[in-house]
C-alpha cells in the first residue's frame, strides 16, 4: 500500500508541475500578446491621426453649399458687419453678384 501511496502523491504532485508550467506559459504568452495589441493600437491610432487633415480637407469641401446665397441673408449680413465695425464677415467677399427675382418675386436661375 504505501507505494501506491507514493506513486499517487508522484503523480499529483506531476500532475500540478505540469498545471503551473502551463500557466506560465500561458502568462508568457498573453504577456506577448498584450503587447502586439498595444503596439498595434498605438500604430492604428498614429495612422489615424496622421491622415485626419486630409479627411477633414475631403469632409470641409464636400459640406460647400452648392447653392448660392439668399440676397436677403446677404443683405442682412452686410448690414450686420458694417454696424459692428466693418468688420468683414467670412464668406460675404466670395459673393459676386446678387442673383435676379422673377415678376412673381421668385429667383431666377443664373
């Protein structure tokens, strides 16, 4: 009896050798892991960061209003900015033209 004892005690004592060996191991390996992903993120993120200008250059000139301005709101604007100092406001000197009413009061096209 006492060496089957033995060879039972041997064998959970291998048995939790071989466990804490492959947790080490395990540890090891998402110890690795967790740094490939950071390293990852951190070149995702500078490469977002890196290209931002140019996508926000494509976003600004997408959002152009491509009608033109009301003669009104033009009016008004003018009014504003001459009242306040002179101040010129931005996009007033992009306007070149005021655009022609119908009989009917509506706008014509150009």
């Amino acid at each position: 009896m006492v060496y089957m004892e033995i060879a039972i005690l041997a064998l959970l004592l291998a048995g939790l050798g071989s466990q804490w060996i492959v947790a080490r191991v395990n540890a090891k390996l998402m110890q690795n892991t967790a740094a490939m992903l950071s390293h990852d993120v951190a070149e995702a993120m500078k490469s977002i960061l890196e290209s931002l200008p140019e996508v926000l250059t494509e976003f600004k000139d997408q959002m152009i209003p491509q009608e033109p301005v009301n003669p009104l709101a033009q009016m008004f604007m003018q009014h504003l900015s001459q009242s306040l100092g002179g101040n010129q406001v931005p996009g007033l000197e992009n306007i070149k033209e005021i655009i022609p009413r119908e009989d009917d009061g509506t706008f014509s096209k150009p």
